[in-house]
C-alpha cells in the first residue's frame, strides 16, 4: 500500500510540475492576488487569535470551575469543562485556533483522541476576525452583514455541537496528572508567538497556492457559476470575494461555514495528530454549511438589512474622462437608486 502511495505522490508531483509549466502565467497572477489576500485580510484578522489559541491551548482551567461548569458542558456538548476553550476560540478565533487549541488539549494529555476528533467536527468556524473585518468590512463594506454572518457561524456551531452530543455521547475525561501547572508565562507567550506565527506561514502558504489553482480555472472556465463554485469550494477568501457581489448574505454564510478545501487541509495539518475521519469531517461540514445558511436566514427574517455588495480588493483602476450623456445617464441612474432605497423593501 505504501508503494502505490509513493507512486501516487509521483505521479501527483509530475502532474502538478506540467500543469504549473503551462498555466504558469495565470497561476502567478493567482498567487499574486493570493498574496494580497494574506497582507490585507488574513494576517491582520486571524494572527492575534492565533497566538491566543496557541497560549489558551498552554494553560488550564481552575479546577473548581471545571467542578461547577462540568454538569452542564457534558449536558449540552458532551464535553468535560476543561475542553471549552477549544469551542470557545473555535467561535471566535477562526478557522486555525480551534483547530489548534484541540491539538493542544490532546497533545497535553487533556483529552483523548476520540473526543479530541469529534470536537473537530464542530470547532472549525470562520472567526469572528475573518467574518466581521475580513468579509463583512473588507468585501461587503458593511460590518452590520459580518455580524451577521458571524452569528449565523457560531449558533449554527453550537448547533452541530449538540448533533455530536447525540450521536457520540460523553466524552471521555483524563485525569489532570499529565497536564504541567507550572508552565512559565513569559516561556508560554515565546513559544505561543512562534506557534502562531508558524500557523500563520503555513495558512498563507495554502492560500496562495489555492489561490493560484483557483486562477487557472477563472482563465479557462467559461461559466461564471462554474467558476464561482470551485473558488467557493476551493479556497474561502476568493471564493467569498468572488460573490460577494452576486450571492445572498445566507449564500455567503454557508460558504464560511463550509471552509474551503485550503481551510481544511490547514486543519489537518495543525491537529495531524489527532486523526480525522474524513467521510465524516465532510459530512459535519456540509451539515454545518446548511446549519449556517438557515441560521441566517431566520436572523433576516427578524433583523432585516440592506445587502452592499462591493468589493474593494484590488479595485479597478478609474478611467476619468467627461461626457455629457454619460452623466445624464448616471444622474438617472442615481435617481432611481434613491428611489429604490426609499421604497423601504430590505434586500438581503
């Protein structure tokens, strides 16, 4: 088995060696775009959280306080008390921290392997950084929309948590023994730096790779929805961009539930350890991505608000010239927009 692996890996490695020497053009204005993305949405929104997953994932909870919330965190999710702060980062560090403060846990000794896999199937969610900065403020300028989407992530979270409960039962608790109490602070916040920051190359080395493969297929797919999709499904950030202009606020919510293929590989390269089953990873997935979407629409439905839709990575440059239909034209058109946002409908 191991030798058809190899030869897999082989055939893969030559496969993707051609493929770059043809489509190299458009794979670097992939990865030049990929960049961009890193430099203006994903460091500044996801590196804090990061680190404070990494450090998180270091400490303990008191254990009076695991004896007070223990009843109720195995009621609701199955979970002893200690393991909250992986669900807790999960809702709002983004995609990495849960991923890595799970990682943690296990690798200290504070959870088994079986909990530690089925905590991954519902502690990977978009952030509040990467829904609220990243896609509410970046591509639909509008922070009220990342709010949205932000709250639709986390109940939908909550959600898929209580499913696991369910369908797992009770996790198992390990005897604190093997958890070090004495960790030095300054010692904890180094090595929580350099995590996060290892976290962080290998985030935007994903998603400028994806971001390249996703160029290729906008050069030589024809179809608009084609194309939407595959970024969707391939890399968030793009996919997000890509229809931020054309799709609902709901559409947008399930995406970022979804992930994206670089999300998940990032995921099971930071909790390699763990071993996750993947049929059912993509199963919680895509259950969690519905869970999102009807989450997000049930909150229109009660809080309506109008939907911008602009994006402003790499905007276009502006060609400034006059002419005189053309601004009668554009007066027209501002006239009827302010007539349409005065007819009180709520467009989401």
């Amino acid at each position: 088995m191991k030798i058809k692996n190899g030869y897999f890996i082989l055939g893969a490695g030559i496969c993707l060696f051609a493929a770059l020497s043809i489509f190299s053009q458009a794979f670097a204005s992939g990865v030049s775009k990929g960049l961009d993305y890193c430099v203006k949405l994903l460091i500044p929104s996801v590196f804090p959280f990061l680190i404070a997953a990494s450090l998180t994932g270091r400490g303990s909870v008191p254990e009076f306080l695991c004896k007070i919330l223990n009843p109720v965190t195995k009621l609701i999710f199955g979970l002893p008390a200690r393991c909250m702060p992986a669900v807790i980062l999960s809702l709002f560090g983004g995609y990495l921290s849960g991923a890595k403060t799970v990682q943690s846990l296990y690798a200290n000794g504070i959870t088994d392997r079986q909990t530690a896999e089925r905590m991954m199937f519902f502690c990977v969610n978009a952030g509040l950084g990467f829904s609220v900065n990243a896609v509410g403020s970046g591509m639909l300028d509008s922070r009220y929309a990342g709010k949205v989407i932000f709250s639709s992530l986390c109940i939908s979270s909550l959600i898929i948590g209580l499913a696991c409960r369910l369908f797992f039962g009770v996790g198992t608790e390990i005897p604190r023994r093997n958890v070090s109490l004495h960790t030095d602070l300054a010692s904890a916040v180094t090595e929580s730096v350099s995590s996060g920051g290892a976290a962080m190359l290998n985030a935007c080395a994903f998603t400028v790779a994806f971001s390249g493969i996703c160029a290729v297929f906008d050069r030589y797919i024809p179809h608009p929805l084609l194309k939407n999709i595959l970024s969707c499904l391939l890399e968030v950030t793009k996919g997000c961009a890509d229809i931020s202009t054309t799709a609902s606020l709901p559409v947008i919510a399930a995406v970022c539930a979804f992930g994206g293929v670089c999300v998940h590989f990032q995921v099971f390269s930071s909790a390699k350890d763990i071993g996750i089953n993947l049929p059912r990873f993509y199963i919680f997935r895509l259950l969690n991505s519905a869970a999102a979407y009807a989450v997000c629409r049930l909150i229109l439905f009660f809080f309506p608000a109008v939907h911008p839709v602009s994006v402003i990575i790499n905007p276009p440059e502006a060609v400034f010239s006059f002419s005189a239909p053309a601004a009668v034209s554009l007066l027209f058109l501002c006239a009827l927009l302010i007539l349409d946002l005065d007819n009180g409908e709520k467009i989401c």
